[in-house]
C-alpha cells in the first residue's frame, strides 16, 4: 500500500519553533516527528510514502538523505511553491495511487503509533469510498466531527460545529479506496472541509487503536512530548 503523509504545514501556532524547523521536523523526545511517521509506515508495511513539502522544505530533506538507506520503503517528496491543501495535494498526484485498489492519507502534524494495519483491514473496500480513523475529542468544537449509524457507517460530517451531536473527531488518517479521487474536484482545496461532507453515507468511520495527538499549539506540543516520553518507558518495563 502507498501513503500520502501531508507535511507541508506552516506550523504558525508552534512560533518561536518553528521559525527554523518546519512542524514535521520538532522534536518529540530526540526525534523528529517525520522520523516516528516514517518508522509507523514501515512497521505497518507502507511500500511507498509520498511527502508533500512547502516551508523550509531543506530541513526534510537534509533528514531525507541521510535516514533514506536505513528505511524499506520508497520515500518520494514534492515541493509545493504555493500550498495547495490536502485535497490539491492528492488531486496533483493521483497519477501516483489511480492503478491502486486503495492507499493511506496521513497528517504528519499527528503524534501518533496508530495501528495502521487494523484500520486497513477495516476497510471495506468493496462498499465504502473512504475509511476514518477517530477519537474521542475534548474540544469537538474544534475538529472535525463524525456521526455514525449503528454500522459505522458516517451518516453526517461537520467541520468545526457550533453545536456538536458527537465527540468522533476526525483524526487525520485515512484509507481510501481508489474511487475517492473521483469526489475531488478542480477547486477543492482541503479534504475536511470540500470533500468529505459530500461522502456522508459512503465512508465508515473506525476508533484510532493507538496513541493520536496533534502537536499543533505550544501546549498539545508540551503533552505529547511527556505522553510519548511516559508510552515509551513504560514498553521497556
């Protein structure tokens, strides 16, 4: 299976930080985040990653060039002088996923060790146009948020509610089965907000097994650094 890992984020929020890395790039306990990504994509094996870049596009591609050999998948980037947004991004390059049966979508601005494996095997390919990884958010005003029927399926999708009806928030990932590039249009520039309202009925949504948090305020920054410092010495026990 191939993957987009969408990395080409401005990181505004994350200011001082991100002045000299881009948000793919800060650290999470030593490590760059892209570098835990790429290792989750192996471990579930990804055969190919394609990494959408913008803003300081150098920093991932120094790291590029020097972690490549020790990765088995094919890691591929493109540069993008204007953002083109999630839906753009695959738009551009559906080329690259139309001869597939189905491929992952994945924000890289995501502290995450999802099991990647069981989202796919939850797919059901043959029925739904895309399946969503969720969780359970504190802040559902502030994300997007599925309802689903007693089939998972997602019978109503909206980004940023005023008044929520669910706390199934959208967690960024996604298996789509190759029908879903038919649903981006030529204006649709982000996947949450143009293009998934309109797959109400025809996508499934799964709970994320695994740890999720997006790192893109100073204070989600600080937690994930201490959540993944407290997951990671409590393996070695």
């Amino acid at each position: 299976m191939k993957a987009f890992l969408l990395a080409a984020g401005l990181g505004t929020r994350l200011r001082p930080l991100t002045y000299e890395l881009p948000k793919c790039m800060l650290p999470i306990n030593g490590a760059p985040l892209l570098a835990i990504w790429l290792d989750l994509l192996q471990q579930h094996r990804i055969s190919q990653v394609l990494i959408n870049t913008h803003y300081l596009p150098e920093s991932v591609e120094r790291y590029l060039a020097s972690a490549r050999p020790s990765y088995g998948i094919h890691v591929f980037t493109s540069h993008e002088e204007e953002l083109l947004g999630s839906a753009g991004t695959i738009r551009r390059h559906r080329g690259w996923v139309e001869g597939d049966h189905n491929f992952l979508v994945c924000y890289a601005d995501n502290l995450t060790d999802a099991d990647l494996s069981h989202l796919a095997a939850s797919h059901r390919q043959d029925r739904d146009v895309l399946t969503m990884a969720l969780f359970e958010s504190d802040n559902p005003r502030g994300c997007g948020i599925a309802t689903l029927d007693e089939d998972s399926t997602i019978v109503d999708f909206v980004e940023k509610p005023e008044k929520p009806v669910s706390r199934w928030a959208n967690a960024g990932i996604y298996v789509a089965s190759r029908s879903f590039l038919d649903y981006i249009g030529e204006a649709d520039a982000d996947i949450g907000k143009d293009v998934l309202p309109r797959l109400v009925g025809k996508m499934r949504g799964t709970p994320v097994k695994g740890y999720l948090r997006d790192i893109g305020t100073m204070e989600s920054y600080a937690r994930a650094q201490l959540d993944w410092y407290r997951r990671r010495t409590s393996e070695t026990r």
